[in-house]
C-alpha cells in the first residue's frame, strides 16, 4: 500500500492540470474540481480495460452460475458484513434512530437470516454509510476528484475515508495480517462482481452512449455521492452540476 501512495504522492504535481487563462475555461475548472484530471483519465482508462477484460466477463458468469434468488442472497451477506461500519458512521453522525436500525438488522440477519444471506428485516429501508459520508456531515469538503485504481470514481475525502473504515471493521481485530488482506480483497472482488452484474446493461449503455465516458462517469459519482450524504433528500439547487 505504501508503494501506491508514494506514487500517488510522487505523481501528484506532475499529473495536475494545468489552470485556465480565460476567466471562462477557469470558471468550468474550478466547478470540476479535477486538477488531476491528466493521471485521472489515465488510471480511467486503466479501470475501463479491467472492466472490459476482468470484471465484465466475471459479471455475466456469475451471472450465469447463480440464479437471482442466490445473487440476492450474496447481495445481503455484502450488506450485512458491513452493517459495524455503518452503525459506527450513523453514531458518529448523530443518527441514533438509523444505528438502532442497523443494529437491530444485523443481529436479526446474522443470526435468523443464516449470516445474512437472508434478509429477515424487510420493510425496513436498507441503508450503508462510510466515513466519508461522515466527514461529509461534519462539513469537510470533497477535495479534489480522484479516480482510484480497480475502485473506481472517489475524491480525497472518500478516499481517506476508505482507510479510516478500516478502525470501525471487527474483520481488522480478528483477523491477523495476511488473513485481514485476503478477507478484504475477496469481498471487495466479490461486491464488484455482484454490482457490476446487477448493473450491466445499463453501465454498458451509458458508456456506449457518453460523448466523454469519463466526463459522465465524474457526473454520476458526484450526485450518486451526494444524494447518499443527504440520504435520499432533494438536492438544493446550488449543488445540481452537470460536471
């Protein structure tokens, strides 16, 4: 991990744009926010051909191995293993009603739901929340837009965010190292495949459809992200972009 963040950090000024002369072109850099956009789009493309050559493919046999009764029921393992995260970031956010929910989910699901592949809670509406939601909460900015490698769209905050989850995980107390690191890997590889596969033919679309497939993809993170960190409430009229 250190490796790629003295690489991150290395390339950090020489991957920046460079800012606009004109009053207009900087006014339209500044409401991206992407002054990394050059390593940006290069570590994009990398992501959009591990896509292409890994993921997708993994996708549609996963989709073919399992029905949608047992995709669902990984979905809700997935969920449920993050369910300490998520209460820890709804205390934090002062969302006591939400963290009695989860809590409440979790022991019901792990223990009558067999581990949480079956969801025994419904009726009531799932929700995750992550530290850079919470830092959200608390006011800290996005920060720059930053495309991570086999993650995928984030900004600095977020991406701080994915390490500081890491405290609030039991899997990184009760595991040792080498077991923590194959634990992580293994359900991140595995919620990836189980996304893109419940969102194939509409990713497809949209990225055969994008004029610039990495401008729309930087759009969609950004109010997909946005409307998590208010939860689903409308969005005020100062935050609509089209960037």
């Amino acid at each position: 991990m250190s490796r790629y963040l003295a690489l991150a950090a290395a390339g950090f000024l020489a991957a920046c744009a460079s800012v606009p002369a004109d009053p207009i072109a900087r006014a339209a850099y500044e409401e991206a926010n992407d002054p990394l956009e050059p390593m940006n789009r290069a570590i994009f493309a990398f992501n959009v051909k591990v896509d292409e050559y890994a993921l997708e493919p993994m996708a549609r046999a996963y989709r073919k191995a399992l029905n949608e009764t047992a995709r669902d029921g990984v979905r809700n393992f997935l969920h449920n293993l993050s369910a300490p995260v998520t209460f820890a970031n709804d205390i934090l956010q002062g969302e006591f009603d939400r963290a009695a929910q989860t809590s409440w989910d979790f022991v019901m699901n792990t223990t009558v739901g067999l581990l949480g592949f079956v969801d025994v809670t419904e009726g009531w509406e799932p929700h995750k929340e992550d530290l850079g939601q919470t830092l959200a909460v608390w006011g800290v900015g996005d920060g720059a837009y930053l495309v991570l490698p086999f993650y995928g769209p984030s900004s600095l905050r977020d991406a701080a965010g994915l390490f500081g989850d890491r405290v609030f995980d039991p899997a990184t107390y009760a595991l040792d190292p080498t077991e923590g690191a194959n634990f992580f890997a293994t359900r991140a590889v595995t919620d990836a495949v189980d996304t893109r596969a419940r969102t194939l033919e509409e990713f497809n679309e949209i990225k055969r459809t994008s004029f610039d497939f990495y401008v729309t993809a930087r759009s969609l993170f950004r109010q997909a992200r946005r409307n998590q960190i208010r939860n689903g409430a409308p969005a005020p009229f100062d935050e609509i972009t089209f960037n």
